[in-house]
C-alpha cells in the first residue's frame, strides 16, 4: 500500500509530500522491514503523479516482493529547484546551480528519517537502509553513500547526473570511508547519449564512478541498459536487478 503524508523540510522552509510504500498486513506480520529512502517520490508509484505520465511501476514490484518500506519525498517542481536540491555541489550547467544537496541530506538523516523509525517498523541500522533514485536522484545517492556511509550501506544510482559534477563528486569518492558491506547499483543506458562521442563520455563516467567505489572497498554492479533511455520506463525494467542485487533477495 502508498500512503502520503506532508513533511516540513527545515532547512527550505517548505511543505511537501512524502509517498510512504509499506508491505500489506504491516501492522499485524509482527516484522521489522528494511527501509529505502529515494527521490522523486511522485515518479515512483503512480502514472497519474509522474511528471511524464509514466511511473517505475514500484509499487507492484513491491506488492510481488514485500520486503522493504519505501520513504520518497516528492521533488521541487518550482522553476530548477529540483536541481538545486538534488546538486550536492556547485556546477556551472543549466547557467549555474547552486547546489543544497548537503542541507537536504541532512535533513533527511537528522529529521525525516527518526520519524519514520519512530512511527513505522523499520530495521533502522546502517546494514538494513538504503539511498536511490534516477538521474540527478542518482547523483544525489552516490553522493549519500560516499558521505553519508555511517547511515546507508545501499545504494542504487540509476542513470546518475554525474557529469554536471565529476570532480567534487570524484573527490569525495576518491577519499570516503566506506564500509566493506557497501553496495551500489550504477546503471547507464544506451539511448541516453544523443551519439557514440556523448555515450563513450557516459560510459567513461561510470567506469570511473564504479572504480573509485571499489577501490574504496564497496561491492558495485555496474549495469549497462541496452536501448536504454533516460526515462521512468527504463528504469522500469531495472527494478529486479537492483533489489536483488542490494538486499540479496531470492
């Protein structure tokens, strides 16, 4: 079942909604489930809420394999302030973002994430919650799990917006502590490039996101959708492999 409540985000002063994935028959199985907290929440459950009418069909994933809880604040839909939200840095893309992506994890490990232990069945360790989302979601998820590690072993980072930022991203990469339960999911699609120069530069991002993460000590599967574009659908199709591979699901 998706609930939705509305939440205060401190550090922008502003409300917003929160869709809330919870197994059926949560309140009576007498379990303690995993948690994923993820970005854009109004793209992950529903076609009649994402942006483009299609949805990552999350919930009847769930619904076949209902074992987490699913925690995702809708973005800012106010001119580009998802990309100042979603930016853990500055970047001089898009005429310039100055990114709070620090102040919206930080709000989200230090308030959002104690209600949510406090008033659902959650496992709350590090080892049981996890960190994802698409595009700069993605970006924002592999930020997470280099500087956020204490809190998150997890993370899936689909179609990661990387290249608007590769050398503070690479930097604190190249530098995280990571512990050696870590595992990431890092995809990239095909279609995403509009030709073979621009897919070889995605692909060379990657590559060098997922190295600097092993070299660190995490687990990484790097996934390469083929006729993958950069779209909900696409990223559709990745939902089994990335659960499978992050909670080790049969």
């Amino acid at each position: 079942m998706v609930e939705t409540f509305t939440t205060h985000i401190t550090p922008y002063g502003l409300y917003r909604k929160v869709f809330l994935y919870l197994p059926d028959g949560w309140q009576t199985s007498g379990r303690r489930y995993p948690v994923v907290y993820m970005f854009d929440g109004h793209n992950l459950f529903f076609d009649s809420t994402a942006t483009y009418g299609t949805c990552w069909g999350l919930k009847e994933y769930l619904d076949a394999h209902p074992e987490a809880i699913v925690v995702a604040p809708e973005c800012n839909h106010e001119g580009n302030k998802r990309l100042e939200e979603y930016c853990p840095y500055n970047s001089d893309w898009f005429d310039g973002i100055h990114g709070t992506g620090k102040a919206y994890m930080d709000w989200l490990v230090k308030e959002l994430k104690p209600c949510i232990d406090k008033n659902y069945p959650t496992l709350p360790g590090r080892a049981h919650t996890a960190i994802g989302g698409s595009s700069m979601g993605g970006l924002m998820s592999l930020y997470a799990i280099a500087c956020y590690n204490d809190l998150f072993s997890k993370a899936a980072c689909l179609s990661p917006s990387v290249r608007l930022c590769m050398e503070p991203l690479t930097a604190d990469l190249g530098t995280a502590s990571l512990r050696k339960d870590t595992r990431v999911y890092l995809s990239w699609g095909e279609l995403e490039a509009r030709d073979q120069h621009q897919l070889a530069q995605y692909t060379d991002n990657a590559l060098t996101v997922a190295h600097l993460l092993s070299e660190r000590g995490a687990a990484v599967y790097p996934y390469f959708q083929m006729n993958g574009r950069h779209c909900e659908a696409d990223w559709r199709l990745q939902l089994d492999r990335c659960f499978r591979f992050l909670f080790g699901w049969e």
